[in-house]
C-alpha cells in the first residue's frame, strides 16, 4: 500500500523551462559557446545532473564542463530559480494528498538549498514533510535521495511511489526499490509506451493512481 509520494521538481512539480533554458544559454554565451534555440534539444537539460545536461545538450567537452556547472548555478540562483511555475492543478492534487494523509517529499537534483528556496518561495512549504536534493558536488544521486526521502519519512520502500518526468527518475526509482509513476506532461516522457510503471497525463491522474494502490 502506498504510504508517501515522492516528487521531481523540474517537469513534474514545475514547468522550470524559463529559468532553465535562460540560465543555460546565459552560460554557454559567458563561457564563448554558441547558445541553442532548439527547444527538442533543450528540453534534455532539464532532468539529468547539470554536467550530463552540458553534455547532452551543447556536446561540451570534459574540460568545460565544471565550469559551465559553476557559472550555471551562479546565475541560476540569481535569476533563474525564480523563473517557474506549477502546473495545473498541482497544488490540489497535494493539497489532497496531505489531507488524505499521505506523506509527501520532494527528491531533485537540485542542489537540496535551492529546492528548499523554491518550495518556501512558491508558498508550499506546508504540503512536503521532506524536501531533498543533491549536494554542490553532486555526488547525491537521484537513487540517494529517494533512500534518503523513505528513510526520513519512516517508511519502506514498497510503500513509496516515485513520480517524474524523466528515464532519470526511473531509474532511481528502480534503484531504490519504490514504485514509479512517469508524467507526460514535463520534459521526458513523451508516451506512455516510454514508462516502465504507471502512467499520469496529468497531476489528477496522480492522484487516482495513489487511491487505487
């Protein structure tokens, strides 16, 4: 039986993109490299650890690439951490959540300060028992931080459901033993045919999966 739901931040909490895609072009035009408008090919960026993002995204070289993290987070925490929204009815389907009960984290890899920043910025602080992310070395995996979140809540791990947005998070999920829920609606996931475990068109779609299991 399902207990607590644990949630990614970027692309399932929050449409991020803005901040994002700003934060990540600024930095490969302060470091000299050409920006990318392609908005397929930035939507990698959101979801994987930011050296893999650099990677994946603008094919930067090993050399670069801790200096693009170092300047990406400057910024970013500037300017880009505020450049978000949430989606559509996400704030009901926590608020249902905590008053049916159900034990709610985050688990990003966001460096765990600027996740914070951002639940208690956007007000929802009350709605998540645990908020957790990676550290500025990002040595924190996603696996980690969903062990860490059924620790912390008191839970075992059958009794969590992971949901994200990206092949990332389920891969985590799997890693940690919990069960998975993929959105559509964020940045990886385009089909259902893409997950490996349930499936959410929408955060109300959350929500019935939860009550079912």
């Amino acid at each position: 039986m399902i207990k607590a739901v644990l949630f990614d931040l970027d692309g399932t909490l929050f449409d991020s993109s803005p901040g994002i895609f700003h934060t990540a072009n600024y930095t490969m035009k302060a470091l000299g490299f050409e920006p990318c408008d392609d908005y397929k090919q930035m939507k990698k960026f959101v979801g994987p650890p930011l050296r893999e993002c650099f990677r994946i995204t603008y094919g930067t070289e090993e050399q670069y690439l801790d200096k693009c993290v170092e300047v990406y987070r400057e910024e970013y925490a500037k300017t880009g951490v505020h450049m978000l929204y949430l989606y559509e009815g996400m704030k009901e389907l926590l608020e249902k959540l905590k008053n049916r009960k159900y034990l709610t984290a985050v688990c990003t890899n966001k460096t765990e300060h600027l996740a914070k920043q951002i639940i208690v910025e956007q007000g929802l602080e009350s709605l998540f028992d645990v908020v957790l992310g990676t550290d500025l070395k990002g040595t924190i995996t996603k696996t980690d931080c969903i062990k860490n979140a059924v620790e912390e809540l008191g839970i075992t791990p059958d009794q969590a459901l992971m949901v994200g947005d990206t092949k990332n998070d389920q891969d985590g999920a799997k890693e940690a033993g919990v069960h998975f829920c993929g959105v559509t609606y964020g940045f990886g996931f385009e089909s259902f045919s893409e997950i490996d475990g349930f499936a959410a068109f929408s955060p109300a779609d959350i929500l019935d999966i939860v009550a079912e299991h």
